[in-house]
C-alpha cells in the first residue's frame, strides 16, 4: 500500500511544476483538461486483479517502483536508430528518445502537401485549432488511471494529420527509443493521428528499448478515421524484457472508413494493451489482428472492444500468442453489438500455441449482440505443437528445432500474411527465426 | 540392407506386431500385404521412429546400423523414407519450404553445402514432371486442402527429390483411381535402381499390376505367416486372405 501511495505522491506533488514547464504547450482547453485528468488521477485508484477488466493481470509489481519523468536532454547516435529500422529507404521516421521527440534523429521525406507529421507538442503551438478539436475526445480519462495520468502530464508523443483526399504512400514509422537512464523513468507518449475525409495513411508505432532497463511506458494513442479515409496502423511492441508497457488505442471510425490494427508484442515484463475500435457511421471496416510473442515470466494481455454502434459495419479480428517458458497470456476481446446495428458482420478468432507445461492463456472473447439481423462469430483455442506434423516433419529429415521453427512461424503465419506492408513482414519474420531457429 | 529380427511392438499396452522377420537387400522391391488391423502400418511407421509405438522385443539393423536408435530424423538423413497412409496437412507451411528445409538439413547431416535457389529450383521442376504436379502446387500448404490422389503423389514426389536408399510407402495406392495410381506407380518405378530398395505396405493386389515385387510377405496378426515371389500376390487375390486364416489353423493345429 505505502508503495501504491508513494508511486501516485510524486505525480501529484509534481503536477504544478510540470504545469509551470510547460512551454507555449497550453491552450486554454488543454490547461483545463489536464486539470480535470489530474484531479481524476488524484481521485481514482489502481486496479487491483478484484476488477473485473484486471482479474489477470496484477499490476502490483508495477506499483513497487517510484517512477519519475525523465528531466534530462537524451541524445542518441544514428546507428542505434538504424537497428530499429524496418529497411534502409525508409522516407518517414520520428524518432522519440525517452519519450521526447529528437528532430535530430527524425526525417519526413515523402509527404503530400498539408500533411502535418511531427511531435504533439509542436502541433499544440502550431495548430492547437486540430489539437483543441481532437485531443483528448476519446480516450476517456474520467475513470481509467493510466489515461488520466497521461493526459494530466501530457507534454510529447506523435502527431499525424493527413487533409482531405491525401494519400501518404510511404508508412510513417514512429520510434519510441528508451535508453539508458539514472533513475526509473516514466515515459508518456501521448500521440494523436486524424485522416480527415477520403484520405489515406499508413503508421506503424514502434516501442523499443537500447537495453533491459526497467522503465513504465504509459502510452495512449489516438486515431480519428473520418469519412472514407483508410488508415493502416501497426503497433511493434519490442520493450526491454524488464519493462513495464501499459497502452491503449482509442480508434474513432466515421462512415465507410476503413481501420486495420496490427499488434506485435514480444517485449515487457507486464504489458497490457486496451484498443478500442468505436463505429460512429455505416459502412465501416475494422481489422484488429495481434500476435504476442512470450518467454520467461512475461506477462501479455490484450483487452480489445469493438463497438458496432452503426449498422452495416464489418469488423474482423484475430489474436494469436505464443507462449513459452512460465509466460501468462490475456485475451479479452469484446464484441458489442447495439440495437441499431443491424446488418453488422463481426467476426473474431483468438488461437494460442502453448511450448511449455508451465505457460498459461486465459481467454474471454465475449460477443454482446442486442440486433437482431447479424452475422457474428467468435472462437478461442489453447493448444500445444502438433505432434503429428511434428513427426511428418521430422520423418523428412527435419531436426526438433527446425521442426518446432517450421510449426511455430505455420501457426504466425495468417496473421502475418494479413500485413500490408512487406517491410514489417519481413521484420517479423526476422523476429520469429532469430527466436526459434537458432 | 534391411535386416528386422523378432520384432515386437506395441502401442498403448497392446501388442500389435508380435515377432517380424525381415530381410531386405538393396536392390529389391518388397510387398508386405495383409488384412486391416494386421499390423502392415504399425510395422512401417515403427520403422520410420513413431514414438508411439513401442518395440518391446527383437531389433533392426539397417545398413549394419542399429536403426531403433536413431532419432526419426537421422533415419531420414541416412536413407529411410516413410510415404504416409494419411499424409499431414500442416497450414502455413508450403511444400516448396519443407522441401527445401529437408533437403539441406540432410546435407547438413553429411556435411555437404546447401543447394544453391537455381540448382534447388531445377531439381524439384524434374522431379515434378515425374509425378504429373504443376507448379502452383509448390506454394500451397502442404497437404492442406489436396485430395486423396494429390495427397498421394506429393508424397511420391518427396520421395523423388529427397531421393532415399529405402522408401516405404504405406497404402499409397489405398482410395487412388486407376490414373493416379499409374501415376504414383510410374514414379516408384522410375526411381528404383539397383542401389535402393523399396517396401510396399498395401491391403491390395492392384498396385502390384503396375510395380513389380520381387518378394510379397504376407502379415497377419503381427506376424509374417507366408512368404514368395510375386505369384502370392496373385493367388492372394484369387482366394482372399480367409485361405491364410485357415492356413494358419492347419499349421498350428497340424
């Protein structure tokens, strides 16, 4: 206990200094909602495994740890940020270094005319008109304590706005590179993308670390879709193996627009990641795949909602995890299907492959249905190897390593494939052999 | 080449084969025949290393090696190939992948360099021709959504390329039509040469109309209970495996 109240003291005895840091960072509007999320931080309390949303995942080793937020400038070679790169003619990269944007590091080479790409705290001094019209709208911070300390202590993170009828062809790879640091820092990328009407864009959020630090990334990310606009968004997940990531994607689809989610996760000690896809007009497409990759004591757990409030809406989801060693994985994911949603074609898998005795899965998908006139599905597993492929295999030639190499990248294989984007295949794919076939 | 002494196996607690003998030499083609529940699958995927299925008594020298000690794997590597009554669908992994992952890892084995994309590429479309497969083929799944026949000749076709010293192929004719099993049968006779040798496990007479044995052993209740030449096949035919259940009779009662 004395912890939990230590951890939440150093916010609140620091939220007026941080307020007073803040630097042309501060309409109006944002002082007055960062003074609302505060006081909500102030008030509510850390979930406990008694919540129902957090009867999995005990987040108390989190809450042993006084994290502070990093005071100090971070500068970092070229060649670190290189070894996070998807292939070398990348066009556009931001790069944050302890969750601070580096425009040393960054470069923006491909972008139509309009678009604007960078930190959110620059779009709060330059066009806190967007800002002031988005931000904050739709991650809730009235009762979750993560989002509201995110948003009270909001100061950097990602900001993407694509104009009307824009195509950004070349994807926007955003890199958040911790490093290494004196005290146990708390970084808060707080980012916001918005493809305005029939516009089209491509992001992929990527979470690294220089080494296995312990550090908290609190991050809460989000996406505006609005008419017809496309957005292909992928989340890598690669934190130091001592970390703790706490995330959540709030993603806001407007009729006929078009939503794919791709979350990668193989790093963190605790990760937890919320991403909740609301349908706000007829006509639209939403994908969230995932797939988690865990070892040792790692522990995974994806909350996803979806939300059919309009009717003629598809969604397709499907999580995968690989489970090794005494790892834990969540999936929760939700399906909520309202009165007006008729028409709504929703349908969602969620398949684990177990490589230890000692590995555990526990998953809920859940489908909420109150229309009558729909289509939806829903489906888990928890399985081990194949043995009998197992055997095949070997019986040609192939060894025990090879032969679970084979099977484990076969079970990664549809979602992988589902990805768009041939540089973060390939990277995947790199992530599974370096894993597996050694 | 092949030399099975008094073998027993098991498979959960129960006696399935019950004292084989067998002597192959490199070379020949063998018909092992049998009724159902007679033994013939247990006997070739015992031999392939299932570990399931457990050899309680006698051994198996193959090539004067110890075969029940090798791993599925290393038998693979030194020559031994098992084509599956029921091959494995594996979704996600393409034929063209687990062919070229087998083949190298048995390279690998006898310290020889991986083939090179080109020479690989041009040894698997040879060895295509040989079973009637056209390419699209390579990239599919393996197994995954083939039919009976398909199943049949991709297995036949891996076969070809991982080119064995001793093939066994269980039921590989089992629900083939007779275009498909001229097909499977062509391939099996292409690949013999005086240097391997092939087992044919098979419940019928009809594939042995298209390859030739020189022996044909006939298995009933975990036992070899006769042996010949390739006119037992026939007169099995004709008469039905009910005349080697009475033969049995006479001989133990006799």
């Amino acid at each position: 206990m004395d912890n939990i109240i230590e951890f939440k003291e150093w916010f609140i005895k620091n939220f007026n200094a941080f307020e007073e840091s803040l630097n042309g960072e501060n309409t109006p509007l944002l002082h007055r909602v960062r003074k609302e999320a505060f006081k909500n931080f102030n008030e509510l309390s850390f979930p406990t495994v008694k919540d129902e949303e957090w009867r999995f995942t005990n987040i108390s080793p989190l809450l042993k740890y006084n994290f502070t937020l990093p005071s100090e400038d971070f500068k970092i070679s070229d060649e670190l940020v290189n070894k996070f790169l998807l292939n070398e003619i990348e066009s556009n990269i931001l790069i944050f270094v302890n969750g601070k944007f580096s425009e040393k590091n960054s470069k923006l080479l491909n972008l139509p005319e309009g678009t604007i790409v960078g930190s959110i705290s620059d779009a709060m001094k330059n066009n806190p008109e967007i800002i002031d019209k988005y931000f904050g709208k739709y991650a809730s911070y009235s009762n979750q304590i993560f989002t509201a300390l995110s948003t009270a202590f909001t100061k950097d993170g990602a900001f993407v706005y694509v104009p009307d009828s824009k195509i950004v062809e070349d994807p926007i790879h955003i890199i958040f590179i911790t490093t290494a640091s004196e005290k146990k820092i708390i970084i808060q990328p707080r980012n916001l993308f918005i493809a305005s009407k029939n516009s089209q864009v491509t992001i992929i959020e990527h979470f690294v670390s220089e080494n296995d630090n312990i550090y908290f990334t609190n991050a809460v990310t989000e996406i505006v879709a609005e008419e017809n606009a496309i957005i292909d968004h992928y989340k890598l997940q690669e934190e130091s193996k001592n970390a703790f990531h706490i995330a959540r994607v709030e993603i806001d689809q407007k009729r006929s627009s078009n939503f794919t989610s791709h979350s990668i996760s193989t790093g963190g000690v605790i990760t937890r990641n919320d991403i909740n896809a609301h349908f706000n007009g007829e006509g639209g497409e939403c994908t969230l795949n995932g797939l988690f990759l865990l070892e040792d004591k790692q522990l995974f757990d994806a909350h996803t909602l979806i939300d059919h409030a309009t009717p003629l809406c598809n969604s397709h989801e499907h999580y995968k995890g690989i489970l090794d060693d005494s790892s834990r994985g969540v999936f929760n994911g939700k399906v909520l299907v309202r009165q007006d949603a008729q028409k709504t074609n929703a349908f969602q898998k969620n398949n684990n492959i177990l490589l230890s005795n000692n590995a555990l899965v526990n998953t809920k998908p859940q489908l909420e249905i109150f229309a009558d006139d729909v289509k939806c599905s829903h489906g888990a597993t928890i399985g081990q190897i194949d043995e009998e492929a197992k055997f095949y295999l070997k019986s040609r030639g192939i060894g025990e390593k090879a032969a679970n190499a084979i099977l484990i990248h076969a079970f990664a294989s549809d979602v992988i494939k589902s990805m768009k984007i041939d540089s973060v295949r390939n990277y995947l794919e790199d992530i599974l052999s370096k894993r597996f076939n050694q | 080449m092949l030399e099975v002494k008094n073998l027993h196996v098991s498979i959960n607690g129960n006696k399935i084969l019950k004292g084989i003998n067998l002597t192959i030499n490199a070379g020949e083609i063998h018909a092992i025949m049998g009724p159902n529940g007679s033994g013939k699958s247990t006997l070739a995927q015992a031999l392939a290393g299932r570990e399931e299925y457990v050899v309680t008594d006698g051994e198996v020298f193959y090539n004067g090696e110890n075969l029940l000690e090798l791993s599925p794997e290393d038998r693979a590597r030194k020559g031994l190939f098992l084509a599956f009554q029921y091959p494995v669908e594996i979704p996600g992994v393409s034929n063209v992948n687990l062919l070229k992952t087998a083949l190298n890892e048995i390279r690998k084995f006898h310290d020889e360099e991986e083939l090179d994309a080109i020479d690989f590429l041009n040894l698997i479309k040879d060895k295509m021709k040989l079973v009637d497969l056209d390419e699209s083929f390579l990239k599919r799944s393996v197994n995954e959504g083939f039919s009976g026949g398909e199943k049949k000749r991709n297995e036949i076709f891996q076969m070809a390329v991982l080119n064995p010293k001793l093939a066994i192929l269980d039921e590989t004719d089992s629900g083939l039509d007779i275009d498909a099993l001229k097909v499977v049968a062509n391939g099996v006779n292409k690949l013999k040469s005086k240097d391997n040798a092939t087992i044919i496990v098979t419940h019928y007479q009809r594939l042995l109309d298209y390859i030739i044995p020189d022996f044909v052993h006939v298995l009933y209740d975990g036992k070899i209970v006769k042996s010949g030449g390739k006119e037992l096949a026939f007169e099995l035919e004709e008469k039905g495996y009910e005349w080697l259940k009475n033969g049995e009779e006479k001989v133990v009662t006799g």
